[in-house]
C-alpha cells in the first residue's frame, strides 16, 4: 500500500493493465511507458508483448522519487502492428493522477533559536522556548503533537487525548526569508540551488516546530508572495507543501520583496535569510537588522562547480565582527553535518 504522503528519497510503484478484449490475437506491441519519467528524471526503454484473444499483461514500474516537487503523472502509449509490419495503430492513456513530492526532512544535529541573545552554541534546552508554568490552552492531541505536551491526568479522565499549549516567550520566534528572485536561478544546473535551499529551509522550520517556536516562511512564487506561518508539530504540512512546489523564480529583487513581507516582530527575534548571493544589499540589511535588537542569521547558498552563487568576503567578514552569522553552504556539503557556533 502507497504511503500517503510522498517524500524525496522514497519509492513508488505504478502497476498498469492492457487486455486484449477481441477475438483475434495481437502479434506485435510496443509500449511505451511515460507515466514516471519526469519523476524519476529517466527514461524507460519500449516493452515488445503480444497477447492472445481475451489475454492481458500487467506490468509494474518502480521508481525512487529524485526530487521534490509537483508532477502530472505522464502517458502510456501502445503501438500495435500486425504480423508483417504493414500497419501501425497508436494509442494513449493519459493518467489522470498528480503528485506532490514533499522534500527530505533532514535534522540539524545540534541548532537552537535566539532567545534574548545572539545565537550561542545552538544547544538551548526547550525550557528556553516557552514557560511550561504558564499553559495558554488544552486541545485534543493532532498527529504531530510531542508526548511531553500530553495532559495525562485529563486525558484519563475524559477519555480523550489532550495536549497542552504553552504561552511562548515573545522572543522565541523567527522569520525565514527566501531570496529567489529569477535571476538568481538563470543558470541553476539541475535546480541545485533550489533544491538545497528547500533542504536548509525545511530543516530549520522542522526543529522550530518540535520546539514550539513560532515560525513564519516568507517568499516568492512568480510574482505572488507565500506567506507560511506555524507553532506546532502539526503546523508542518503547509510549509511542506510550499518548499515542494518551490522554485527560483520570484519577480522581485530581494529588496523590494523584503520590504513587502517584512512585519515588525519582538525583540530579540531572529530573523533568517537563505539567498544565494552576499552582496552590499544582503549585508546591509543584515547590519539594519542588527541595530533594531533583532538576530539576523544569514545562510548563504553556492554551487562552486558551476560557479553559481556569489559571496563577497569583505562583507562576510564585517557582518562576522558585528556578530552576525553568516554561514556559506555548497550544495555539494552535508547538512547533517551542519554545527552552527558563535565564538
């Protein structure tokens, strides 16, 4: 049984049938078989059956699901000739079916959200997060919910599982903002640069809501502005379903988009920027950032094979004096691998 939800990495199989409902029997068939190409980034070499009168053929096709993203399902095409190759008829079945393909949730081993302060040795205890001694609501438990948060004794006695919402400190939040004005991805060999965006992006947003942090993903699609917002383990599916369909090509520049998404938030919040170019503008709003007590935390994508991605030094190492993080991501790095430090 398929899962119901699809994520990068995983596998998928399409079983098809072609029955041969006359009376006479079929020589030659080709098929050809364009139902998960795009999902697979292949191609599938034609199948040559023949069938007898009343006979059919069932086949199935598996694929590990290369990247994220939205797919209409591709076509079946059936050539059927006769014995000497005289006539030719050619069907399609079109497929009907969709996909969305979330991206691989890949944890951090060790990152933890500003609070109150500049990011430290991103190890804070959740404690930090939010006042366990103040509980602003009790809900039935959603799939997603920690354990911790289970209110035992009321469940037992109201035979339902409820959870318990903490009040979160106000500084216990944070804003992700993704650069991905078209320009920038002119040139993204094998969409690289958006894939690996998505991959840092859905890291960080997944251990902001294990922790309850409130957590907003601000971007672009076209010239539409996306707008994501979450606290719980259960609010996960709506970023998911944004980063699956995400690509580099936002209209506007990061300034103006920024000015578009940008919101007043608390003191001490941190604010996030993933672009794959650190340039005046980039580090200037980083410097801005800092002046209004917030945390800028700034990720910096590249794919020096193909030399995409820009970076200039002398702006990373000012940002780096005023206490700023920057960090630079290849796309050939391992995110799992990742410890942010602040010395």
């Amino acid at each position: 049984m398929q899962k119901a939800s699809l994520y990068s990495g995983d596998s998928l199989t399409i079983e098809y049938t072609i029955l041969n409902n006359g009376f006479l029997p079929i020589s030659s068939i080709e098929i050809q078989n364009r139902i998960l190409e795009d999902l697979a980034n292949d191609t599938f070499p034609a199948t040559f059956i023949s069938l007898g009168k009343k006979q059919s053929y069932t086949a199935k096709e598996t694929v590990v699901l290369r990247r994220r993203g939205y797919y209409e399902m591709g076509n079946i095409h059936i050539i059927i000739r006769d014995v000497f190759g005289l006539f030719s008829i050619k069907k399609t079945i079109s497929s009907q079916i969709s996909l969305l393909v979330y991206p691989k949730v890949i944890k951090f081993p060790s990152f933890s959200i500003s609070i109150s302060q500049q990011l430290g040795e991103l190890l804070i205890p959740n404690s930090n997060f939010y006042d366990q001694s103040m509980v602003s609501n009790l809900r039935e438990y959603r799939y997603g919910d920690p354990i911790r948060a289970v209110h035992w004794k009321l469940s037992a006695k109201i035979d339902s599982t409820m959870v318990k919402e903490y009040e979160n400190r106000g500084d216990a939040k944070i804003e992700v903002f993704i650069d991905n004005e078209r320009t920038l991805f002119k040139n993204d060999v094998d969409r690289r640069l958006e894939d690996k965006i998505v991959e840092i992006a859905t890291a960080l947003i997944n251990f902001c809501l294990e922790y309850n942090i409130q957590v907003q993903l601000k971007t672009q699609n076209n010239n539409k502005l996306v707008a994501v917002e979450g606290q719980q383990k259960s609010d996960f599916r709506p970023f998911l379903k944004s980063l699956a369909k995400f690509k580099g090509n936002g209209k506007f520049d990061f300034e103006t988009f920024y000015s578009f998404q940008f919101t007043s938030p608390d003191k001490g919040a941190t604010i996030a920027i993933i672009t794959t170019t650190l340039n005046k503008s980039i580090g200037t709003k980083g410097l801005e950032l800092k002046m209004k007590n917030l945390n800028p935390l700034l990720v910096v994508v590249t794919d020096k094979e193909n030399n995409m991605g820009f970076v200039d030094s002398n702006i990373e190492d000012n940002l780096r004096t005023e206490g700023i993080l920057v960090y630079i991501l290849d796309y050939n790095e391992n995110l799992e691998n990742l410890v942010i430090n602040y010395g």
